[in-house]
C-alpha cells in the first residue's frame, strides 16, 4: 500500500500592526506562512505551492488565507515573496531521479552482460523467452555443438513476465526432455528482438 498526502511546513511568522477584526486589539495578529508540499511514506516529493494564516494573540481569532480581507492580503504577498521554497520539499523527485539514473545503468550493464554471453552459450544457460504478447516461457540450454544451441523448452507459460520467476523455482525437471536446435545467430537475433529478455548463467 503506497501512503501518500499533503502537509504543510511553517516557513515564516511575523506581527501585523493593525487591530484585529475580532477583539479590536492593536498589533496583535500573527501572520504565518506556510509551506505545502506533497509525500509519498512520509518523504517530501515536491512543493505545492504555499499559504498562510492569521492569528490574534489576544482572542485567538484565526483567518485562513481564503478569508483574508485586502490588507492582510497584501501583508501576506509581501512575506511570502521573501520566502523561497525549501529545497527539502523536492528530496522525493531527487530519489525518484536517483532510481531511474540507477536503472538505466542497471538495465544497459545486463544487457551487455548479454549480448556476450550469447555468443558463448552454455549448458545450463536458462534464457527468458516471450513467445507473443501476454506469453512467456523459459529455455534451458542442454547441449552445445560448434554453432548449434539444443535448448529443452520448458512445460508451462505465463502471461506476466513477473512469473517467470515462479517457473524457475519448478526446478529442472519441468523442462521438456527433447531438444530442439537454434543457430547461435538465431539466438543473437532473438536477443537483439527482445524475444529473449533476459539470461541466466549459473
């Protein structure tokens, strides 16, 4: 379950020289103004914007920014143009950037890792086969003969890549105990379509 929301952080307070609508009291409304940002568990993603409020310290009269009447908007504009936005509201974006950057190399490093092992398979090499759209399936090598791969496909398919992970844990004896031959250039071929996602050597 992702938790996400909305919170708001104090940036900025100062007095108001001018009576408060409420009680009449002078120079006795706080103005505050806050910083609005939204999280995702709890860790600062990005700003949304900024608000602010008033209090009287006297009769503890508030006023949201909606109710504001046009002087204390006008106070308000002029402390919140001096407050800059936390650079901390956008630590999510920054984590978020950091994790794709990651995965990008990530994925381009096993992607080299095989396009050279293709070139050189071996017995036991599980590669990770998607037949058609929504099908996916796992062949282990069995044999290797100069320029000819025997690969042992195996008995079930999956429609989510995500489970091909669950017919790996069957173990070996669900693959099918009759080879059938691919050329080594078959398989790059395969590699370079993307038929074959992904390669396993032990």
């Amino acid at each position: 379950m992702i938790v996400y929301g909305t919170k708001g952080t104090l940036l900025a307070t100062t007095t108001i020289f001018e009576e408060c609508a409420g009680c009449k009291a002078q120079n006795s409304v706080q103005m505050y103004i806050y910083q609005n940002h939204a999280h995702i568990f709890w860790i600062p993603t990005f700003p949304i914007g900024k608000t602010g409020a008033t209090q009287c310290s006297q009769c503890l009269l508030v006023f949201k920014k909606k109710e504001f009447s046009p002087s204390l908007k006008g106070h308000y504009e002029s402390l919140k143009s001096n407050q800059k936005t936390p650079l901390w509201t956008f630590a999510g974006l920054g984590i978020i950037a950091l994790l794709i950057t990651f995965g990008i190399i990530a994925s381009k490093r096993n992607d080299e890792k095989n396009a050279k092992i293709i070139l050189s398979p071996q017995k036991g090499d599980v590669y990770e086969i998607r037949i058609g759209q929504e099908q996916y399936t796992l062949y282990k090598v069995d044999k290797v003969n100069a320029d000819t791969v025997f690969v042992l496909p195996n008995y079930y398919e999956t429609n989510k890549a995500t489970g091909l992970s669950e017919l790996k844990e069957k173990g070996d004896q669900h693959f099918i105990n009759e080879p059938f031959p691919l050329l080594k250039a078959d398989l790059k071929s395969m590699l370079e379509k993307g038929e074959i996602m992904d390669i396993d050597r032990k």
